[in-house]
C-alpha cells in the first residue's frame, strides 16, 4: 500500500496517506528486515545497518561497488555487503543497468529515518508474528539515529580518502577525477555528513569550515 502515489478515482495521484495505510506500509517494511535478518549475529545486524544508514542517507546514489569501499572496513565486509542487499532486495533493489542501489520508494527512507515509526512497527510485527525472535535485541537493530549513522559516514569517508591517497600516489591527480567514483564521493559530500550530525557540527563546524574551502581550491570540488 504505497498510498502516495496511489491514483485516486479521477487519475489524480493522493499526496499523503492515512495513519492506518501508513501503519501497513511499515509494518511490511519491519517484516522484510525481521525475515532477512532474525536469526543474524549481532555483528551482522551491526553491519546491516550501516548498510542501509548508508543508503538512505548518501547525497546521491551509490553503485554496488562504490558502496562496498565506502562500507570496507575488512576483507569480509564485500560478502557481507552481498548479503545483505540480497535479503533487503525487495526493498532495496541494485539496478540491473548502473549497479546502482536505491530504496525502492520512498516511504523506505521515510521509514527507515523515523526511529519511532521503525520500532512501533518492529513491536508490532514481532507480536503478531507467529515465529519466535530468539533475540529480542534484534528489534532495535535497525532503528537508525541519522545524527549518529551520519557521524558513520563521515569516518567512511575519511577511510576511503586515506586508502585512496595512500595507495595511489603516483596516480594522483587521474584520483582526483570523477574515474575513482568512492573517492569522488568521499572529498565531495564528507563535509554534507559532518553537517547532518548536527551535535558535532555546532562545535566544530568553525575548524572544519575551513578545511572544507581548502579543500575546494586544492581538488576543486
């Protein structure tokens, strides 16, 4: 029930959705990601979630393998990542055509961005359902805080960066072109994922401000 974009009698598309569609919606939404990932270890969980914070809060559309060297933080995180986005495919499809993994609508995002409405309806399916969570744990899994998932995604940034630079210095300056599409990714939007944990924005935003022009002289970005 994808509500707002429901075509109402008349072909006029319905903008918003009633509580009770809404309420549907999510609690589809929370059983796909209790069904992929109820009996996971608590360390896949964690990587799960990244996964989607990452997703849902990136500045513009990752491919697959863009996403799993902004992800990379070991030699096991790519066959995570595959699994993952295999057990969230009907909701987070990769594009046959760019590699590109989006959220299937948006009320996915809307969704995954509400810590309230995630676990209402994570309580909600997990009474109802007729299987036995082992861990009860797992309904907080994926309750995501943008403000601390955004933190996340700076660090990443700054891994790629790092590896980037590090391992590629005789080949510089073809990095710093929109070849290296992660590394693109990294110095472009580093600065917009410091910005969205507001909590440490406010107390650095002066220091990284700085940086931040720098940077848009030295790798014109």
């Amino acid at each position: 029930v994808l509500s707002d974009i429901r075509v109402q009698p008349g072909g006029e598309q319905r903008a918003t959705a009633t509580s009770d569609e809404r309420g549907e919606v999510d609690r589809l939404y929370a059983r796909i990601i209790l069904e992929a990932f109820v009996r996971s270890e608590a360390n896949e969980r964690e990587k799960a979630k990244r996964c989607l914070a990452a997703i849902v809060l990136a500045k513009e559309p990752l491919a697959k393998s863009n996403l799993a060297e902004l992800l990379s933080t070991d030699t096991s995180d790519n066959r995570s990542l595959d699994s993952t986005l295999y057990a969230l495919s009907p909701i987070i499809p990769v594009s046959d055509t760019t590699g590109e993994v989006r959220v299937c609508h948006k009320t996915v995002s809307d969704f995954l961005l509400s810590p309230s409405r995630c676990a209402i309806a994570m309580k909600d399916v997990a009474q109802r359902w007729e299987r036995q969570i082992p861990d009860v744990r797992v309904l907080d899994s994926f309750v995501l805080d943008p403000e601390i998932e955004s933190v996340y995604l700076l660090l990443a940034c700054s891994r790629v960066a790092k590896r980037t630079l590090s391992n590629d210095m005789d080949n510089v300056i073809a990095t710093l072109n929109r070849s290296n599409r992660s590394f693109y990714y990294a110095r472009r939007y580093w600065l917009e994922h410091l910005k969205s944990a507001e909590t440490i924005w406010t107390s650095l935003s002066p220091n990284f401000q700085v940086l931040a022009d720098e940077m848009e002289v030295v790798y014109n970005c």
